[in-house]
C-alpha cells in the first residue's frame, strides 16, 4: 500500500482501517454507500470486517437508476451478501437522470410506471420501490433520494462513502471542503452532517493502485466491465461503472454494444437519443467540444447560436450561470460542453463571478 505523509510506518490501509473503527466509535447508526465500482467494494468490505468484529449491524445503501451494466447489478448483490449483518437497501424509486442526445428534455425518469415494460432491468422483490421518505414530486434525482435517506437514519449517524481525493479536483475539494468537528477534532477525512451525523470518506488517499492491490490480496470479486474498458484502452479516470445514461457517460455509451449487447438493446428501446449519443459521443467537434465546428469563428459565436436555437427548457438555469462567468475563450468553450451536455448542476465546472452552489442550482430546477 502507498505511504502517504501522515507517518512512515503507517500505510493507506492501516489509516482507513483506523478511520473504520474510530467511525464505529463515534456513531450509533452506520450506513456505507455501494456502486458497484471498485471504490465501494473495498470500502464495503472494509466497513464490513469492522462489523462483523463488532458484531454490529450496518446499512448498506445502493441508488438504482435503472441504466446499469448487468455486471455491476451483479457485484452490488455480491457485496450486500458479504455477510449477514447487512441491512440491504436497495433503492429502485422514481428518479431522473440528465441525459444527452434527447433535444426537447434531457431528463429520463428511471422506473416510469408508464414505461413499465421497457425497464432495462425488473425491480427486486427486496428493494425499497416506493418514495418512503417523501422527498417530493416529481423526484430530482439520486442527489435528493440519498439526502432522504440520511436524514431518515436519525442521529448520530456515520455514512461511508468510497471518494478518493486522486480522480479529481472537484473531489478533493468535497473530501476536504467542510471538516466534520470529532471529539472536538477538525477531521478532514469527515463532512458535518445535521443531528450529530457526518459523512465519512475512510478510503480517501487510497491510489488507484491501492484500490487493485486491495482487491487482488482480499480475493474480493470486482465488476467485470473494468476488465473490458482494460481491454479497449480506457483511461484509469474514465473507468467508471455506475449509471451507464448520466450525460457524462459518452465512452460507456459508446463501447456498450460491445461490452454488454442485450443491455445495449434494452437501453436503445428505453432512452430517446442513446443512438445519437453511442454514434457521436466522442466527436471532438459535438458533445466534447474540444474543436470549434467549421463555420463559426470563435467560442463565444459558437455559443449564441447554440443558446438561439435550443428547445430544451432547462437552458434558462444555463444562461444564468453564463452571464456571471469570466469571459475567456476557455469558459466560452466550456459553456459550450455544458449546453451539448445538459450539465446544469455544472458538474464539469466553469468560472463564474459567484460560486455557484449545487443545492442553489438544485432549487432553481424545482420551478422550471
């Protein structure tokens, strides 16, 4: 394991495994966020020892959006069998999506009962399908149902998610953001939570490597579609696993007839625009917006005619964020990613004259 700076003799693993127990420790009800990634094996199996060393039992928690590979259904179901002290909850609710490709609206509605037949997968006679924590109507996505969840774990509760500072800025930035306050401690592994809860991120400094070595050494079985993007020379941060329909997914959408064809099929006849996102996902010139198209002379042109001619409703929360943003050719370019993508929570972010926080933005697509 790869030694970080807290100590010389003591390893990512040993600190995660101290982070664990001080976690078990601090917090009466304990929760772990699954996936079906790679991140989240290891930290389930890691939440999983402390318990059962304890004898504790422990939540374990997976948002299903419908849009999956069959191959990280499968692992998720490994990882809440790991042992018998889990509590299974898996959660097939109403929720939306931002997709591309769609002109009109970019959001698909995962479980519709109006496309019952369609559904990519069958809901689980064990999973939570009905809106128990009533996190209004119409649902706004996995943001919203997780919330609901927390806050319905009551107090003193600790919910180990599987971030690792390493993928990205913007996730170091959440790990780091707001230290959790523990035995009059700022813990920067931590995020303060209402009613004496936080949210905890024990595996944070783990390396890529890390994560694989642990994996290899534990004999814990891992989502075959990794070894797949192997295969098809996927970038270490493009590998990911979950939720194959988030408009970020451009690489996962386009290598899907490949990996799993009957997912592929099932998707085409469920998601408005998966042919347009599987043909020209990848196109410097569309979706990625690294070449500026032939007959536009800048960014910023580029970026008023597509503002002009989209039918798309969610463009107002856009143009709002572009009047504030610092104008420069690289966040005109951007801008220009953000309304090919729908990215509307501002996911891939821009420079702005404010920050923009995600629940404000969360709130202004309420009234839309």
């Amino acid at each position: 394991m790869s030694k970080k700076i807290y100590s010389n003799t003591k390893n990512v693993l040993q600190a995660a495994q101290e982070r664990v127990s001080l976690g078990f420790d601090l917090f009466d009800n304990i929760s772990v966020s699954v996936s079906g990634g790679k991140d989240s094996t290891v930290l389930a199996h890691l939440v999983v020892q402390e318990a059962e060393r304890r004898g504790r039992r422990v939540n374990m928690f997976f948002t299903d959006s419908e849009l999956n590979y069959s191959a990280t259904i499968n692992q998720v179901d490994y990882l809440m069998n790991l042992s018998l002290l889990i509590n299974k909850v898996w959660v097939q609710i109403p929720s939306v999506t931002q997709t591309v490709g769609k002109l009109r609206n970019c959001r698909f509605l995962a479980w519709d009962e109006k496309h019952r037949g369609e559904w990519v997968q069958e809901k689980r006679v064990d999973a939570i399908t009905e809106n128990i924590w009533e996190t209004g109507a119409p649902p706004y996505g996995e943001f919203y149902i997780r919330e609901a969840y927390e806050k319905s774990c009551g107090s003193n509760s600790g919910f180990f998610i599987g971030i690792r500072a390493d993928e990205s800025l913007e996730r170091l930035k959440t790990v780091t953001r707001h230290p959790a306050l523990i035995d009059g401690n700022k813990i920067k592994w931590a995020t303060s939570k209402p009613s004496n809860s936080a949210l905890l991120y024990p595996i944070y400094d783990f390396s890529h490597s890390d994560i694989w070595k642990y994996i290899k050494e534990n004999n814990l079985k891992y989502n075959k579609i990794y070894d797949y993007q192997r295969l098809h020379s996927y970038p270490t941060k493009k590998m990911r696993v979950s939720n194959i329909g988030h408009q970020f997914s451009e690489m996962e959408m386009q290598n899907l007839p490949y990996f799993e064809p009957e997912t592929y099929a099932k998707i085409l006849e469920r998601v408005e625009g998966t042919e347009i996102m599987q043909e020209h996902g990848n196109k410097s010139s569309l979706f990625l917006c690294k070449k500026l198209p032939e007959h536009f002379n800048s960014w910023k042109e580029y970026l008023q005619h597509l503002i002009k001619t989209s039918i798309n409703p969610d463009i107002k929360v856009l143009v709002e964020r572009f009047g504030r943003m610092d104008k420069t050719t690289d966040n005109y370019r951007q801008a220009c990613r953000q309304v090919m993508m729908n990215d509307v929570l501002n996911e891939k972010p821009i420079k702005t004259k404010e920050a923009n926080s995600k629940d404000n933005l969360l709130n202004k697509l309420k009234g839309l």
